[in-house]
C-alpha cells in the first residue's frame, strides 16, 4: 500500500491539470493594482471577458458576480459593479447585427481627490497591452487591430468631479453611426476626433 500512494498523487496532479476549466490568463493584470484587476480580470479581452463583436447573450454571461443588471434593451445593456464601498463602476455595452460595437466603462473612486493614480496605471496596463498609446489632448488612446472588430480604446480623467472618476471607451474601428444610436458621450468624442 506504501508504494500505491507515490503513484497515485503524481496520477492526481495530472488529471487535476487537465480539468476543462480554462486558465485566466492574467500576467499583465498581477503587475498593476487591485482595482484594475478586478475590473479588467483577463489580459484576453477587453473587460471581464468580453470582446468586441459578441453576441448580447454572450455578454450577459461574462458579467462577474458582484455586477448588476440595470438596464436592458434590445441593443443596450447596462451594468453596475462595486469594487468596495467608495469604489464603483458602470459599464454599458452597444450592439449592433454584428455584435459588441461600443462599450463604456465609467470608474468612480469617491474616496480619493483625482484619479491620477489609478490613470497612471490603466495607462501603463494598457500601454504593456496594446502598445504605445497616443495623447490627442483629450484622451490617451490605443488602437487593437488584430481583434474579430479592431478597436480604438480612448482613456479620459475627468477632473470636474470633486473626487476621481475615470471613462474608457472602447468602440469599432470601422463603426459608422448613426447620430441617433450612440448616447451623447459616444458623440461627444466621435466629433472631436
């Protein structure tokens, strides 16, 4: 029997290994803070999981546990996450015949003066991610080619809150809209591009 045991807990490693839950893929995250972990989860996607160019269904699965559905309509969808209880966030997805074509991620740190800190390390994460990001003086922004719908990635601090709050916004690259589809946000920063 004492020989038995060697032999089955290597046997246990292996079939443990080869579980059909699949690994998070998360090296970039583990180098940055908490909230950015928790918000992003994956380095495979653009937030939770999710992708530009999946189905609303699909989307509605990829919500982590703490997040609430607020709001649902045919293209629409808007969820509210809560990291703790100062820090908060909402997250809104556009759909379209082909998909995920917008999402807005809103992140609201009512504890802390500015959200400088937590710019410079979505900044940083995103810069190890996508590359290189550009400063049109508005926003930092990247763009993801190599996707089932390239993308352009836009992050703002908004400074005219009396504590941090950031907006990231992720959006086709080949979307054209329609001046009565996006929200006025969406609008605001197709102008000025």
């Amino acid at each position: 029997m004492k020989k038995a045991i060697p032999a089955i807990i290597p046997a246990l490693f292996f079939a443990l290994s080869c579980s059909d839950t699949p690994k998070v893929n998360n090296e970039i995250l583990l180098r940055h803070s908490q909230v950015v972990q928790h918000i992003f989860f994956n380095d495979d996607s653009l937030l939770h999981g999710i992708s530009l160019g999946m189905k609303k269904e699909d989307v509605k699965k990829l919500a982590l546990p703490g997040d609430s559905l607020g709001q649902e309509e045919p293209n629409y969808l808007l969820f509210e996450g809560k990291i703790d209880s100062a820090k908060h966030y909402t997250w809104d997805c556009e759909f379209d015949s082909a998909g995920l074509f917008a999402l807005t991620l809103d992140i609201y740190l009512t504890d802390e003066e500015s959200a400088e800190e937590w710019y410079t390390d979505l900044t940083a994460y995103f810069s190890e991610k996508y590359g290189p990001a550009t400063d049109d003086g508005m926003a930092m922004t990247w763009e993801v080619k190599k996707a089932k719908r390239p993308a352009r990635i836009e992050l703002i601090e908004d400074t005219e809150y009396p504590y941090g709050q950031l907006h990231v916004y992720y959006y086709d690259l080949t979307f054209i809209p329609e001046q009565d589809t996006l929200p006025m946000d969406s609008l605001f920063l197709l102008d000025a591009m």
